[in-house]
C-alpha cells in the first residue's frame, strides 16, 4: 500500500507546528530592559509553545508508526495503526484548539481588553450540563450539552431540536468581539449543524450567529422567545469540506460581520439598518448546535477594541448613609450581602446583584493586583478588633482569607488596608472583615467611607 499525498501533507503540517513551536518559544525568552527594569512581554507563549512542541513530535511520532506498518517494517495491526490515526485527529483538533486560545489571548494583549474560553477539560456529566460558567436555553426537544472526553456534546435530541449555551460568567468589554469553536468528533458523517454566537443578551433573547449547517454556512440574527427560535439570514454560503478540527470563527466588528472556516473569510455582511442591537446589554457570547452534529472541542471569545477604560480594575462603594449589620466575629468572614450597593467604575466580572453587595469580584486576567478596602462604622470600635480581610480562590462558593491588614483598633471609627496579591486568570477575590464589636458598616454618598478597589498592575497586555 502506498503512502498518500494526504499522509505527507499531515506530516508536514506537524513538521510547520514544530518550526512554529520553536519560534513562539524564541519570543517568548525576549528580555526588554527599560530603565534597569527587565520585562518579558511575550511570557505567555513559553507553555503554549512547549505544548505545540510536543503535540507536533506526537504527531511526527505516529506517522512514523502508520509508514512503518504500512511498508511492512513495523506493526500492520491494522487495529493498531487505526489507534495512531485517531490520536493524529486527537492532535490535530489540540492543535487547532491551542491556536485559538493564542489567539484570543493575543487580541486581549493588543486591545487591553479581556479574553476567556473553555477548553471542557473538565467531565461535567454528573451535572447534566456544561458547568456553572453556562446558561443554557432549550428550542425543541433537546438534551444538554455536556463536557465528556475533552469536547462538548448534547445528550440527546430530535429532529428540529437545537440547545443554545451562552457563556454568562464573563462579557467582552467592549462591543467588538471575536468568538471562535474547534470543531471536534463528528456523531454522524452527514451532520454539519454547530453554531457560533456573539453581540448576546444574557437570556439569548437576540443574538448574531454563524452557523454551519448541512453544506452551508449561514450569518445572520436571530430571537427566543419562550424556546421558539426565529432566526433571520442575512447570507447563505455554499460549504464543503468540513471536518473536525477546523475553527469556525465570528467576528463582530462596528456594524460588520464576519464568519471565517480554518482561518478563511466564508461571508460577511454590514448591519446598516441596525437589525441588530449593539450595547453593553449584548456582550455575551456562546455556541449552539443540534444532536448527531459535530462536538466541539474548545470556545473561545475575546475583544477586538480597546476599552474605554484604560488598564483592569473595579471600584466599588457603599453610597447609602444607612447602616448595615455586620455583627462579630474573631475570626475572618466575608462581608453580607447588601454591605455595597454601587459599582462606580470596573472592567472585570461582577456576575450578579448579590457578589455586588457582598464585594466579589472575578478578574479574568491573571496578574498582581492592588487591592485596598476601607470600612466606616457608625460607632467607634474602643478596644474590639477592627481588620479588613482580603479573600481569593478559584471557587466563588468556597473563597478563604490570604491576607489579613491593620487592625483598626483604639476608639477608631474606621479601618482601612492595601494588599498586593496574585490572581490567577477566571479567578475571585472578595472582600471580608474581622470585628469583635458587633459593629455597622455606614456609607456616604460620594463613596468615600466604605470602599472595595482593585486595579491590575503586572500582568498580560500590561
């Protein structure tokens, strides 16, 4: 059996996946000294280089292995060499997955704005969905998408019925948004049905979407209501050649749209009579598809603009001149809920009313931060301990004190503290307090009494 010009042209892609490895890697050792102060401005490539690495030597690995069963030299187990295939495929859709991932970073670096993703490295099967970070909303009958196996796929489903998930734990910061899929294992050879989603609501009440479906690709915008899905097509494009590790990317940029397959532009289209609205209520973004279509093997969104707010940071404040109970307690606790009630100025992830009054924020990019938090009591401590604390984690539901500040105690009436602290990207910190007193936290209109600030300062895209 002869070897086909299919096989070396894979060859040679991992052979240009090595050659790229090895120049990311270059750059990423780039040392910048400005005024004595060393800076390495692209470190972010260094792992995501040394896994392209190793997938490309995986990949050259195993297409030694397909030649050698095949030429009679090595094992022609044909089960055996159907296994290495499958794990080139599995390389190949890592791959795609790795560059999208780059890329979305990349574009939060030039912008200034934010990125975020799911690789679905994690099995949510025993949830029924795709985790707490997604919201997700029925048309028809339909199953949920869950993460198995390193991609998301539905459960189930019927003809006409379609899930649609919108990544509700985080919003561009800006209008102009790059959303982008690697598609992963196809369930059935004629299924081509995936969904790309940017410029959403919360609820996906509306939403623009690029969408792959049997041979052709459609642009277009699209309404729920009560699980009825109308969508309106601006342009259908005549599609071949789809396979699982391709990236479907949509880019919404001003008024124009843009649907680009494995990096090549496919349709395009200028929302000049506004069909669409573009605000800060639809940043969302998210995927959708139907049951039997292809998983997916990594999302991707990230902001194509700079903010209007230059660097990371939040600002948030207890404006109200009425009291809130804070009661006691010796030890570090979070602050109730209720204890803010303003968000003055921020650009990272406040996800709802209730981390807002309490002072839990997410930041989704990883870095130091300064944080500092100022509390105004309505009565003087005397002699009781008066300590603001600062907590981080991962899980928002399981936060836990690492930094406890100056303790505001001889008759003081207020108490206040900065801490220097490294957040990891998709990560919380939240704002806590220890008092023996059973004190009241009051606020002041102009937000100067009772505060929780933070800003980035070393980080990507700094």
């Amino acid at each position: 059996m002869a070897l086909s010009p299919q096989f070396f042209s894979g060859v040679g892609e991992a052979m240009k996946d090595l050659l790229l490895a090895n120049v990311c890697a270059a750059v990423g050792g780039v040392d910048i000294n400005i005024f004595g102060v060393d800076l390495h401005p692209f470190w972010f490539l260094n792992d995501w280089a040394t896994n392209l690495r190793n997938d490309a030597n995986t990949a050259i690995h195993n297409s030694v292995t397909i030649a050698s069963g095949i030429n009679g030299s090595g094992n022609t187990d044909p089960a055996a060499v159907s296994g290495t295939v499958t794990g080139m495929k599995n390389t190949d859709k890592a791959n795609s997955s790795a560059i999208a991932s780059l890329t979305a970073t990349n574009n939060q670096a030039e912008t200034g704005g934010t990125s975020f993703g799911d690789n679905f490295s994690v099995d949510t099967t025993a949830l029924g969905n795709l985790g707490p970070n997604w919201t997700e909303f029925a048309v028809g009958t339909v199953g949920s998408m869950i993460a198995t196996g390193g991609q998301a796929q539905l459960t189930s489903g019927s003809s006409g019925g379609r899930c649609i998930s919108i990544y509700t734990a985080a919003t561009t910061l800006t209008d102009d948004q790059s959303v982008a899929v690697v598609l992963g294992d196809q369930s059935h050879a004629d299924a081509h049905d995936v969904t790309v989603i940017c410029r959403s609501s919360a609820t996906a009440d509306r939403f623009v979407y690029g969408n792959v479906y049997s041979g052709t690709a459609y642009l277009g915008f699209a309404t729920l209501t009560g699980g009825a899905l109308t969508p309106n097509d601006w342009i259908p494009v005549p599609l071949t050649g789809v396979v699982p590790g391709m990236t479907l990317e949509l880019r919404a940029q001003g008024s124009t749209y843009r649907l680009y397959l494995a990096g090549t532009l496919i349709a395009s289209h200028t929302d000049a009579s506004n069909q669409h609205p573009v605000d800060s209520s639809h940043r969302f973004t998210g995927i959708g598809e139907t049951f039997g279509s292809f998983n997916l093997h990594s999302f991707n969104a990230s902001d194509l603009s700079s903010p209007p707010i230059v660097g990371t940071g939040w600002s948030i404040v207890r404006s109200a001149t009425g009291s809130i109970s804070i009661g006691s307690s010796a030890s570090p606790a979070q602050m109730p809920a209720g204890t803010f009630d303003t968000d003055t100025v921020s650009n990272v992830t406040i996800e709802n009313a209730t981390d807002l009054g309490q002072g839990v924020v997410k930041c989704t990019k990883p870095g130091w931060y300064t944080i500092s938090m100022r509390f105004s009591f309505t009565a003087s401590g005397g002699s009781n301990d008066l300590m603001p604390v600062l907590y981080a984690g991962t899980n928002k539901t399981s936060l836990a004190p690492v930094q406890r500040g100056s303790d505001g105690t001889g008759n003081a009436q207020a108490t206040q503290s900065t801490f220097v602290q490294f957040v990891p990207a998709n990560s919380y910190v939240a704002a806590g307090l220890i008092t023996t007193g059973g004190s009241s936290v009051q606020g002041w209109p102009d937000g100067s009494f009772t505060y929780f600030n933070g800003v980035l300062c070393s980080g990507p895209g700094q």
